[in-house]
C-alpha cells in the first residue's frame, strides 16, 4: 500500500470554519515558504466562501490573492472549491460563464478543483469537469456525502461511476457536516475503489467527534488522500488536526513522509494570527453531537452563529439548529452544502424569527422548489412549494440548459468599471457587490472591515460580553437588550436595543463628534438630548398595521413599487438581502401605498417602517 497524501485547508476551509472565513491575505503570505516546504498533496486555499467574502468584507481582491498565493507557494498544487454550475455564487451560471471561470482560476494558479454540487445532480458539474479536463488541470469530482432515506451506499456509488465516467482524476467524499461513521467511512471507501479504480480523497468535518476514527477506518480500506488542518484551525467545526494524522500513520506502511516539527512551527505561527480575529470567534468550536440530527456543515456554523450575534439573537441557535432538520425534509432532503445550506438555514431562521414557518419565504427557497438548482433528492412537501411558488411549472432539465450566454452581457454590463476578465468574473458572482467594490478600488478607497483589538477586553473583558443588561438613571431603571447594530459610519454607529421591551435605537458617537460647538450643547460641550426619539436614517418607527417591516437586518435590492400604487395583502414589496439571501417582503395588507422610505442599497433594521400602506 502507498503512503497517504495530505491536503491542508488552513487557508480555506479552516478559518472559514471556525472565524467566519475573515483570515485576510497578509497573514496568509508570510508562512507560505514554509508551508510550500511541507510535501502535502495540496493546499486547499482558495474558492468557498473565501471569494465571498474578499469582496464583501475583506475588500480585497480575491484574483490578487490567488495570484500572490501561487507567488508565494511554487512547488505545492493549489486547490480550490468549485460549486459545478453555481461556481462561486449562489445562482447558475451559463456554460460559457462557467469555462471562462473554470480558466481564468487555472490561469492565475488553480491546480486541483474540487467540484461539488449541493444536491449531487451530475448534470450539473459536467461542463465545469470537461472545462477542468480541457485547461490540463485536476479534477476531483465530488460527492456531497449526507443521510437520509433515500441516500445511502449503492446511491454514492452510481454518483462515483458516473463522475469517473465524465474523465475525473480522483473521487472525493466531502462530510462537511461531519455525518459518517468509522464502520460506513470504510465500507464507502471499499465500494468506491472497487466501482472507479480511482484514488480516494477524503474531507471529513470534525464536528461529531467522529472524523479521525473515520479516518483510520478510511485509510485501512485504501483513501489515496485525506484532508487536515493544521492544529491552531483545527477541529470542532472544522477539520481533524494534520499534525495529529500525520503522528497516528508515522511508522506504519500509510507513512505520511510529513514532519511533525515542521509542522508545529507553522502551527504555532496560526496560533498567534488566530488572536487578530477573536471577534469572528465561533460560538461552536467543540464537539457537537447534535450535528448529527441537524447536519449543519463545519463552513456554514460559523458563519450562521456570527450572523444570529450580529442579530442580538444568539440565544436562539437551538431553536434554528431544531427548524433546520424540519425545512431540509420539507425541500426533499438536500444535502446542507453551500448554497443549499445557505437556503435550508436562512429560512429555518425567518421561521423562527418571524415566528410562524414559512410566513416569509427567501426567493432562493423559491427557485430551489421550481428546480432551478436541480432535481431534489426526494418528494418536496407540496403544501410548502404550493404556499412558495403556487402551480408554476417546475424545471425538469439541466437548469443550465435555459440560459443563453452571458460573458458578452456581463462584459457590457461591468464596462467602465471592470478592467480585467476577472474583474467580470467577480462582477459575474456578485453584481451588486462587485458594482461597489470595483468602483472603490478604481478609486483607491477601499477600506476592509475594522478589526477590534482586545486591549481593552483584556482589562474589563465584561464591557464586551453583556447584550442585556438593566441600567439605572435618575434613580429609574430600566430593562436594555441589545438586538442589533448597524455600519459604523466616519462617526458614528447606530445600536438598536429594546428598552423594557419599546424598540429603540441608539446612536454612539465618537469624542470628536460630540465635542463640538454648533449652539446645541449642554454647556460642557456635549450635545443636548433630544425630547424625541428617531432613526439616524430618518425612518419612522412602526405604528399601524400597514407597516411594513424586516424580520433581519439587511439590504434593500430591490424596491418593488411607488407611493400611489395599489397592492394585495401578499404581494412582494421590496426584496431584502440577509445572511447572503435574498427574501421578498410582503403587503401585510391590501391598500395604497402612502410612503416608501427606502431605497436600493439602503441598510435596514426591523425596528424601522421600510413602506406605508393605508386602505384604498
């Protein structure tokens, strides 16, 4: 038996796992010599949430990084996570978008693409494999690995035949949700090797407590390769520790050749990097067994807690974590990976937060159950998809199959502000946030999200940690529950709290803003409160019935009617972007609309009246 190979995602997977995917480039580049001298298969480094996340909060450009890191890492394959047909984004992208993706990546230092789709429909990853194959690169088909009635061993093999078939150099099994089991890892192992005849290439999530047995199990039964993380980005959500596989295969016929020094030396220098990102801390780093009924993936746990923190509504992941098994039945059993995970969790928490299931329904939901994203693995609950799309006819081919080519349109669309094919790639995942960051970086303003220092946590950590609290004024107390807080501005940030329940919102301001004499002082230089309580943004708070409001903090992407229109109780009113979906709100009742106080690209609360209906 050969030794076994190991690939390392502490630059992809690792810190999307367990910091919300925030590990910026430069603290990437200068442990690179040393991970490059390493000997793994590979380095997964690039792809996921990682592009995503670039743009939309680290204001980088994540083409420059894959360049610097193909720069900075010479004789070590780079790998990347590719959605077949979704790519990077959360959508399906047309055949000629997909090839010039697929070289583009290649071009600028992709050698190994792990292609997945979320619901394991092949139609969906044979033009991004073909694609793969064409530019002489790797290609690892992928099986998303989940449980269920209708998934089990022999369906994971005919998935693996039909991928070998489509010319794929390795076979991966991705748990991202840390599901199997040591006695299934082998004998699915087993199975594969002898259906393809091609090596194996394990990802296993640590989640459960059950990956580095499953390992073992893996590797008895042939695993050409498994995938690790390196000790300080390592287990709970993420990945088994590489140093740890690496010392449990040493001296035995599996030998992975890799030094265990070596390795604690890079260990210890993503131990320290680790500190910078404190405040994207995952609530969920340790085991968790409940995984295994919930099947929440390592890459979304993170992400998902950081997103309900920024809510003031952390205390209610048990209640999204028990609706999110209820939803994932009601869709057919997708398995929870980007973008169906993505999909699954953001309506199990607009069930939860709006407080009736399926009350709101995101438009992704939509689309899934019209077949937009493909076939379903089982029957979808038909009460749910007549309450989400009615009789619209569902889509039963290749879902690529009906779109016409896009690179001209997209090439159109982003002129003036794209000067690369990447930039119109990047344009291509993200419109609206593509727009934004490209004109920022064309004018040299980019500024990425700030990071906190833990300075002053160190010397009264508590001022960090209360979000509900009483505060006592002129001898009154009062009952305060932080639920949310806006974009810091130059000046200030905007905190939206319940005060003995009455939403409210506060407005911090900076020293240098409040030290300022504009006649509307106190006299110790201080403004003077005012009688009357109000949005920063001017918008009114919710008083009738005709209000209409969010459930979750976001963006405004589309308003969807005027003052003066008439509209039905139900109709779709503004479309909302939250936790990367987009959601449609709608008329809570029939009447004229009498105010719209958004606009697209406005930031918004749901402690705010976004439109006003009154009756006709």
């Amino acid at each position: 038996m050969a030794k076994v190979y190991v690939t390392d995602v502490v630059l992809r997977d690792g810190h999307q796992s367990l910091i919300a995917t925030r590990m910026r480039t430069e603290d990437m580049l200068p442990i690179c010599p040393q991970l490059d001298a390493i000997g793994y298969w590979s380095l997964e480094a690039w792809g996921g949430a990682t592009f995503d996340a670039c743009v939309r909060y680290l204001k980088e450009d994540p083409w420059e990084r894959l360049k610097s890191l193909r720069k900075a890492l010479p004789s070590t394959p780079i790998q990347m996570l590719l959605r077949g047909q979704n790519l990077l984004g959360y959508r399906h992208y047309s055949d000629d978008v997909v090839r010039a993706f697929v070289q583009k990546s290649a071009d600028n230092g992709v050698d190994v693409f792990r292609i997945f789709d979320a619901m394991n429909d092949l139609r969906n990853l044979r033009t991004s494999i073909e694609a793969v194959k064409k530019v002489g690169k790797h290609a690892e088909g992928t099986i998303s690995y989940t449980t269920s009635p209708v998934h089990g061993i022999p369906y994971f093999v005919e998935l693996a035949k039909e991928l070998a078939s489509f010319g794929c150099d390795t076979i991966a099994i991705k748990d991202m949700a840390s599901l199997l089991t040591p006695e299934i890892t082998g004998e699915l192992v087993k199975e594969l090797r002898a259906a393809t005849n091609l090596p194996i290439h394990l990802h296993a999530h640590a989640t459960s407590g059950l990956a580095s047995m499953s390992i073992l199990r893996a590797v008895d039964n042939g695993v050409a390769i498994v995938d690790g993380a390196i000790s300080s980005f390592a287990e709970g959500a993420s990945l088994p520790t590489t140093e740890s596989i690496v010392a449990a295969l040493q001296g035995t016929e599996y030998d992975t050749g890799l030094h265990l020094g070596k390795l604690q030396e890079i260990a210890a220098y993503f131990r320290e990097v680790r500190k910078k990102y404190w405040q994207f801390e995952s609530a969920f780093t340790g085991v968790d067994t409940r995984v295994l009924v919930n099947q929440v993936p390592g890459g979304m746990i993170s992400n998902l807690s950081n997103q309900l923190k920024e809510q003031g509504a952390l205390d209610r992941m048990d209640e999204v974590l028990a609706e999110i098994p209820r939803v994932r039945e009601d869709l057919g059993f997708p398995p929870l990976v980007t973008p169906t995970s993505q999909i699954v969790g953001t309506q199990a928490v607009l069930n939860v937060m709006t407080g009736a299931r399926y009350k709101s329904i995101t438009n992704e939901v939509k689309n899934y159950l019209l077949g937009q994203y493909g076939k379903a693995p089982s029957t979808v609950n038909t009460d749910v998809k007549h309450l989400a799309v009615g009789d619209a006819v569902v889509v039963t081919c290749r879902p690529a199959d009906l779109l016409d080519a896009e690179m001209d349109k997209l090439r159109a669309e982003s002129e003036g502000l794209a000067k690369t094919e990447e930039d119109v790639l990047t344009y291509a995942m993200f419109p609206d946030l593509a727009k934004t960051f490209l004109q920022e970086r064309n004018a040299g303003t980019l500024k990425p999200e700030a990071l906190l220092t833990k300075e002053a946590a160190s010397t009264s950590a508590a001022r960090y940690a209360p979000h509900e609290f009483n505060v006592t004024l002129h001898g009154e107390t009062f009952h305060i529950k932080l639920t949310g807080s806006g974009h810091a501005g130059e000046d200030q940030r905007p905190f939206y709290v319940s005060v003995d329940g009455v939403a409210e919102e506060v407005v911090v301001e900076t020293l240098s803003e409040i030290e300022v004499s504009d006649g509307n002082t106190n006299g110790n230089g201080r403004k003077k409160a005012s009688s009357n309580a109000s949005n920063s943004t001017g918008r009114p708070r919710p008083s009738h019935v005709g209000c209409v409001t969010t459930a979750m903090p976001g963006t405004i992407v589309e308003v969807k009617v005027k003052a003066g229109d008439q509209v039905n109780a139900g109709d779709a009113v503004l479309v909302i972007e939250a936790m990367k979906m987009e959601n449609e709100i709608q008329a809570p009742k029939s009447g004229i609309v009498v105010a719209v106080h958004v606009v697209k690209g406005d930031s918004v609360t749901p402690d705010e009246s976004l439109l006003e209906i009154q009756p006709a």
